[in-house]
C-alpha cells in the first residue's frame, strides 16, 4: 500500500493514491502540466548544435480510475525535452482527449476499462461524446510531416501542436477523423507512412498510405477471421507483414462485465503478407500464408529477402 505523495508531486495539489502497483508509488500518475523553463545539466554539456525535441507518451490517468489494467487504460500525458542552443526546457501536457474532457466536466473518472467497461450514464455526455470506451491517446507519439500525433490503437489520433497543446483529432487531409495503430512505419526511402487501423467491433483491418506530407493517399481493407487486436506490424522495403495473434475483442464479453480482450490460444497465430504501394505502384497484391510465430505485441525490424515471406517479389 501507498499511501506517501509521490515524489513528483506539488505540496499541496489535490491526488488521489491507489494500491495498484501501476498507480503508486514511482509509476504514480503525474498529475502537474509543467513548465521549467532552464533544466540544470548534471554533467557535461548539451551540445550547442543539437536542436529538437525528444517527446513520450504514456498511460497517465488525470482520474482515479473506476477499473484499471495496466498498460491498456489511462490517460496520454506527452512528455517534451526541448534542446536549442546547448540548453534544455521540458514541458508536460495531457493529451486533451473528448473521453477526458467529459471526465474534466464531472470531475471523475467516468469511463471504465478494458476489464470493466460502460455504459456511461447519459446524463454526463454530450451529443458526440464517446458512450462506452475511452480513446486515452497514450500508447505513442509521432511526428509525421508538420503533424504532431499522439496514439492510441483503433482509435483516432490526436494532433497537437509542437508546445503540446492538442488540437483534435486528426482527418489526415480527409474529412473524418483517421484512426491509426500504435505503431506506424515510415517508409525509409519513400517517406510514405503505412498506418494499421484494426475495429475492436468487425473482423478486419485496414492499411493506409500517408505521404510525406501527412495527406491519406489510399487505403487497403483487408478481413481477418476475428476482430483481432493488432499492436504491430512489419514493414520492409517492398512487403507488409501482418502477424495476428490469438488476442481477439469480444463484444458480448464486455457487455457482460467481462473483460473486452479476450485470450484465445485455440486460434492460434495467423499471418498475411501485402507487397506494399512502396515497391508497386499499380496496387496492392495481398495473400496469407501461415506461420509458426507467436508474436503478439511489438515487431523487430525486418528486411525484404527470398525468405521474408512466402510470396513472390
Ligand atoms: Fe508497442
């Protein structure tokens, strides 16, 4: 139990403590948006030519949460380091999500979580508010052209500005919101970003082509057996690598107070391999093929080869 304010932590500000060992102590959440202008250097020196910021994104939840399970619940906090003329300043914002600001409104934690999701009582939302699930925005941050973007999965992006303050959800020069994975890949030679957006309700996936300049170009829909959650993909210089574990979303689960993501073993792990825009500009040539892995979150770098996958080049 913790019941000590975390050292990070003002005298004096309201917080509230939890024995959950993600929300206490060190992994406390940061409840203060600061602003410290002139950080001391411990040792050496901050070169006087490194110009730019190194920013993280994390669960951060502002509310005491009604149901926590770390790390698929919270609140996107972006942490800045800003480097100018051999000095540094640091800034601290949450990502102002529509989930957070009905919570900012009630002054609570109002939406659920993964184990113990809505619904949401009516009376505290708004027309256009989220009704059952909380889009934190807090699994990444990514520059992509001008465009500053905190990340969820399934979800919308965020945009927010270089200072951190956010501006909404981003359309990617459409005319709705794009929803993008955590991790999205940057085409190394071509600047094209490829970005996964998987449905937590329809068993499918869909890529998207982003140029350099951050405008959707085209989008690839694919079907999977099952709403499938999918953290990652791979990509090479020619080839999408799909890799779908056994971790699927169900419906009927979460209604019933059951947790949402459901593990399945019995499915096994499946995999499907694009060759992507990047290598054929004519269009996208998809096929599955099985494989014995049993990756289920995060992706090594890869490279295209002979043996990458089993399709042709
Ligand atoms: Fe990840």
């Amino acid at each position: 139990m913790n019941s000590v304010m975390p050292p990070h932590q003002r005298a004096g500000e309201a917080f509230w403590t939890s024995d959950d060992p993600h929300l206490s102590g060190n992994f406390a959440p940061i409840q203060s948006e600061l602003d410290v202008a002139d950080l001391q250097v411990i040792s050496g020196a901050i070169p006087p030519d490194l110009s730019g910021a190194y920013m993280r994104n994390g669960p951060n939840p502002q509310f005491k949460p009604v149901s926590y399970t770390y790390p698929l619940d919270g609140d996107g906090m972006i942490h800045a380091v800003y480097f100018n003329n051999g000095r540094a300043r640091y800034k601290n914002r949450f990502v102002r999500t529509r989930a957070l600001d009905v919570e900012r409104r009630a002054g609570r934690a109002v939406y659920g979580g993964f184990r113990q999701s809505g619904p949401i009582d009516p009376a505290l939302l708004k027309p256009g508010d989220p009704d059952f699930f909380k889009n934190g925005a807090f699994i990444n941050v990514l520059r992509h052209g001008d465009h500053l973007l905190a990340l969820s999965e399934a979800s919308p992006a965020y945009e927010l500005t270089a200072e951190l303050e956010t501006l909404g959800e981003w359309t990617a020069g459409t005319a709705e919101p794009i929803s993008l994975g955590a991790h999205n890949r940057r085409h190394p030679r071509t600047g094209v970003l490829f970005a996964l957006e998987y449905s937590v309700q329809d068993p499918a996936v869909c890529f998207h082509e982003i140029d350099p300049s951050g405008r959707l170009t085209r989008s690839l829909p694919l079907t999977l057996p099952s709403a499938s959650m999918i953290h990652d993909f791979v990509l090479t210089d020619r080839f999408i690598v799909l890799l779908i574990g056994p971790a699927i979303f169900d419906m009927a689960a979460a209604a019933s107070g059951q947790s949402f993501l459901q593990w399945r073993p019995d499915l096994g792990t499946r995999s499907r391999c694009c060759r992507s825009m990047a290598a054929n500009r004519s269009g996208w040539n998809s096929r599955p093929f099985s494989c014995s892995t049993s990756q289920m979150a995060s992706s090594a770098a890869a490279r295209s080869s002979s043996t990458t996958c089993a399709t042709r080049a």
